[in-house]
C-alpha cells in the first residue's frame, strides 16, 4: 500500500467526523462530489461520523481486495448534490453502523448487513436496484424523508430486498413500493415491521399485479400472535388497507399479501362473477394472500375505511370452492371500528388461491305465507318474516296493494283473478334476497242479505246470505249488536232504525244494510191480571212514541174509573181500591212524535185475577 493510501485510512480511523468532497482514489481532490474507493482498505469506528456530500461508490475495478466497513454514521448526500450509493465489482460492504442515504442504493456487488441500519432519508423517489440481480439483504431499514407524493416513495426496482433474520422494518409515514417485487422480512417478531397509523399520513409497502406474478410483503412467522402486513397504495391518493394474519400457533410459516387497489375484474377476477350467498363485492379493492410454508391455518383480518369505502360485513374467496367466481368464505365477524373497520374470518385453512375480497351477504328470502282472500275484496293483509330492514311487494295486474309497500307487512285489495305475490327483503347494506312468493286462488265472494218480520216492537232476522257463511255481525241501529245467525230484537224507541248484517266466509266478508220504520201504537192488550206476580201486571199501550195521551177506563155501568198520562193502569180505581174482575171499557186520546200522527182509540179490556 503507498503511503497516500495509508495515510488516508488512518484517518478514517482517526477523526470522530469526516467530511469528503472528493474522490478516494489515492490523493484526495476536489474535482468532484463522489466518494470513490477503488480497491482501499476502509474501516470506521463505532463512534465515528462519515458525512460525503454527494455520492458513494464501493469499486474494485483494480482487483485488489475491497473492503469497505463502516461501524459508525454515514451520511450520504446533501441537500445541493442528492447522495447514492453504488456497491460494484465484486467489492464489499460490511460493519454494524448506520447509512443515512439520501438517493438511491444500486448493489451490484456484497452488502453484509451485520446489525446495521440503513435509513432512506430523502425528499425525492428513491429506488433501491441492482443491474445484475443482486438481492439486498438489510438488517434494520428505515424510510423517512419530507417528500410528498411519488417523493414518499421508496421503490424497489428490478430486485427483491429482505430484511434479515434479526431485523426490522421501519414504514413511518413513508410507502415501500415493491412494484412486482417482494420485500421478504425474514425475522419472525410479530413487531418486527412497525408504521405511522395516523390516518392520511400511514406508512405503507405497495405492490403491483403483472401477468403470471405480483408484488408483495412477505413474512415469516413463529407465534400465534398477530401479524400485521401494513398493505396500501398511493395509485389514486393514497390508501392504507391493511391485512391482519394470526396463525393458529408457534410453528414456523411464511405468508405474502398485497393489495390490489383497483377494479379485480381488470387483474382477471370479475367483481360479477359471485356464488348465490352473495349480492357483491367491493369494487375498489382486493388483497392477494398466500400461505408460502408451513401448515397453520391463520385468522384473517381485512381493514378498510368506512367512510371512503362503504360498509361490508364479509369477505369471499377467488376460485374456491366453485372455479372462476368469488366464493363467499363464511360465518365472519364484522368490527365498525374508526378510522379503520375490519371483517374478521377465524381459523382460515385454505390459502390454494389467493385473491380476497370484502363482499356483501344476500340475505335470506323471507317467510311468506299467503292468507285466504276473497274475489273483489279489499284490506287483505300479507305478512312476511326476514332479516331485512325493507321490503319490497309485487302483487298481479288488477290488484292494489293499499298500504305498507317498503314493510314486513301489506294490505292488497283484490279482484277475482289468481296469481302470485312476492315480497324481496334488502339489507342495511343494500342487498335484496331472492323472491318469496306465493300463490293466491281467490274465493267465490260472499253475498248478504236478511229478511225481518215484526210483532209490535220486537223484530225476528233471518239470514239470507249466500257463499257458506260461518259467521254473522248485527248491528240493529239503536247501540245493540248479536253474532246469532237469526236473532231476535226488541226495540224501546220509535223512529227510523238501519240495520246492518256482516256476513264472512274466511277472508270473504260483504255488508247489507236496510231501513225500519218504528211505529207509536203497535200493540194493545185486550187482557190483563193485576195481581202482583210480575206478569201481565199492568194494562199497558206502548206510549214511547207519543208525545202525550190521556187513557180512560170505564166500568160496565159507564162510570169512569180511572184516568191516566203515563205508564199503565194497574187495576185500582182512582181512589185506590182494587177494581173487581170484569170488563171495562177504554178510551185513548195521543198525539205522536211523528209528524202528523194523532189517534183516538177505543175497545174493552179484561181484568182478570188469578185465584
């Protein structure tokens, strides 16, 4: 080694800070702002702080033995020359320090990670490649930076990266884009990979779907802890949509998930094409999971944001059971967190295709059992039973549905022809069941119709109707009513009375009505007997109707008895003596509450005591 070169290192060595604008070549100089080790021997300490304000570049284009060790803090780049970090030729890039790249990280050649920290810092894109294939494994990296947009990026181009076995991935508030790559995190701490939550601003891996592969985060797993996969895409705004994997217990497994942020028909899994349990599938987005080693079944978490999304309450499967559709996966718990709502399906075993989707259940058509109707009938109910929150009735041509259309339950007015009604229920998520329906064959209708025939003020009904009626509704028009078939009534009160008759038959019912005219004077004995017992006490002429009257009785010797305006004669004599057995004579003067009614009225009565 020539005594520039040693002098150099020693330096390296020797300075808790060292900044270069230069190139290492053997003399220092100012030409350039690239640091440029070809084929030297570098070593930093633990304490020591490298800061090159531009790019750096590992060569060993001479063929000497290249090692450059950093064990301290290197910054690459400034903010006049963006710094990036070139590793070519078969050199070699080790120690346990810290890189603060600014650009981007081309490796070409060997990084040993050891346990060291590479920190993405920059406030532009930055890309992580190779051009030869070479796969960076890195211990702990970590994104940040100030950039916004395609400048929160940091993207792996070409390549795969991984995170080794021991250690950790740091998002913040930045996106790792794999494209069609994946980033492997080889150490199985469920906390290993951590992010910004704050909604607008989490950190997140994003990942592309090309013909005959995709992009992914793919994680190794040993406990039955949580595993979060911090999914996401910045394809139209940016979007954070993660995936939650629990495997069912300690062992070893890997599994890989992206997220699919657009239509899953355009990667060639039709959003239309579903199993009969379902009504739809979200359009905005679909993750791809895959359970790469291991046995273990695995719950499955899927988050999504209500308010950008809608709402779902479960999730299907692509291409199982049933090929080419999407299969629903399932009893599921649906969790409406905020910012971030989730659909849960536990202990989930076959990974064999891997595209899910959040989906909406149909529900299950309702109960409907049709009532009996009548032909040319009205207010026929229909009551359906479901778990929908609306409803939606068809009923034939002729017929009207009267009430209820968007309830459980509907009045139809019918005609006399047959035909179905069905009823659809719809979810509070907007999905309708499939049709109930049931077939209505309308009864001959019932016809009413009664006769009536009087005795004085009490009236004899008979029914006339027709059409098998089992039941019967009198309404006699004073406040009084009777379901017998053929009932009796008498009357206190004059005047015009319409009595009604409801005759059913099932749900066939019909209504006739007629009009009386309740006469005043209707009845008068010829008979009576005052002799105490409760009967025929009293000879009495219905007065109800009449306005006023005087009623004289006279013995057979024409001398009066009695005279009277109200109620009956009970026998006696105007001084109160019972009058003796016999016949008397009456006279009856009234005027009636009818209009134009008077009478005057003669004729004997018997009076008669029982011995």
């Amino acid at each position: 080694m020539d005594s520039d070169t040693f002098l150099k290192n020693k330096l390296l060595r020797s300075f808790a800070m060292f900044i270069l604008t230069g190139y290492l070549t053997g003399t220092l100089s100012a030409q350039t702002t690239i640091f440029f080790n070809n084929g030297a021997q570098v070593y930093t300490g633990p304490t020591a702080i490298l800061h090159l304000n531009g790019t750096f570049k590992n060569d060993n284009a001479v063929g000497t033995a290249n090692v450059f060790e950093n064990n301290g803090t290197m910054t690459i780049g400034n903010s006049g020359t963006p710094g990036s970090v070139f590793l070519t030729n078969n050199s070699i890039l080790q120690g346990s320090g810290t890189y603060i790249v600014e650009q981007d990280w081309t490796n070409d050649a060997t990084f040993t990670a050891g346990t060291s920290t590479v920190n993405f810092n920059g406030t532009q894109q930055e890309y992580i490649t190779s051009t030869n294939a070479t796969v960076t494994t890195f211990n702990n990296l970590i994104l940040t930076g100030t950039g916004f947009g395609n400048n929160r990026k940091k993207t792996l181009q070409l390549v795969d990266a991984i995170i080794g076995p021991n250690g950790t991935l740091a998002l913040n508030d930045r996106e790792l884009e794999t494209l069609a790559n994946t980033v492997f995190v080889l150490n199985p701490s469920s906390t290993c990979v951590t992010n910004n939550i704050i909604l607008g601003s989490e950190g997140f891996v994003s990942s592309s779907f090309v013909s005959g592969g995709s992009g992914y985060l793919s994680r190794v797993t040993n406990s039955s802890l949580g595993y979060l996969f911090p999914t996401g895409s910045s394809a139209s705004g940016t979007r954070y949509r993660p995936v939650m994997l629990t495997p069912a217990s300690g062992a070893a497994n890997t599994y890989t998930a992206r997220l699919g942020y657009n239509d899953a028909t355009s990667d060639g899994f039709a959003i239309t094409a579903l199993d009969t349990a379902m009504c739809m599938v979200n359009p905005l987005f679909y993750h791809e999971i895959k359970h790469n080693a291991g046995n273990d079944n695995a719950t499955i978490e899927i988050f999504y944001n209500q308010t950008a999304d809608g709402a779902w309450e479960g999730i299907a499967k692509w291409n199982s059971i049933t090929p080419n559709i999407w299969n629903n996966m399932g009893t599921v718990t649906a969790n409406a967190n905020i910012p971030l709502a989730s659909v849960l399906k536990v202990n989930w075993a076959d990974f064999s295709n891997s595209p899910y989707i959040l989906s909406r259940k149909k529900p299950e058509a309702p109960g409907l059992t049709c009532s009996s109707v009548c032909m040319n009938s009205v207010g026929n109910v229909f009551t359906a039973i479901g778990t929908g929150s609306t409803y939606t009735w068809a009923s034939p041509t002729g017929t009207t549905i009267s009430s209820g259309q968007n309830t459980s339950s509907v009045t139809i007015d019918w005609n006399s022809l047959s035909g179905p009604v069905t009823v659809t229920t719809t979810n509070p998520f907007g999905c309708t069941s499939d049709a109930a329906s049931c077939l209505v064959n309308p009864s001959t209708s019932t016809v009413a119709e009664f006769t009536s025939a009087s005795t004085g003020l009490t009236y004899n009904f008979t029914d006339l109707s027709t059409g098998g009626v089992d039941q019967w509704a009198w309404d006699f028009g004073d406040g009084t009513v009777s379901t017998d078939q053929n009932p009796s009534h008498s009357y206190s009160a004059c005047g015009p009375k319409t009595i009604c008759l409801i005759a059913t038959k099932n749900n066939c019912i019909d209504t006739v009505c007629s009009d009386i005219e309740l006469s005043d004077l209707l009845d008068i004995p010829n008979i009576f007997s005052p002799d105490g017992d409760g009967s025929n006490d009293l000879f009495f002429i219905n007065n109800s109707c009449l306005k006023e009257y005087t009623l004289e009785i006279f013995n057979r010797w024409g001398m009066k008895v009695v005279e009277i305006s109200s109620g009956g004669w009970d026998g006696r004599t105007k001084s109160g003596v019972e009058a003796s057995d016999g016949t008397y004579f009456y006279m009856l003067k009234a005027v009636s509450l009818l209009p134009g009614k008077e009478y005057d009225s003669k004729g004997f009565i018997s009076l008669v005591r029982k011995k």
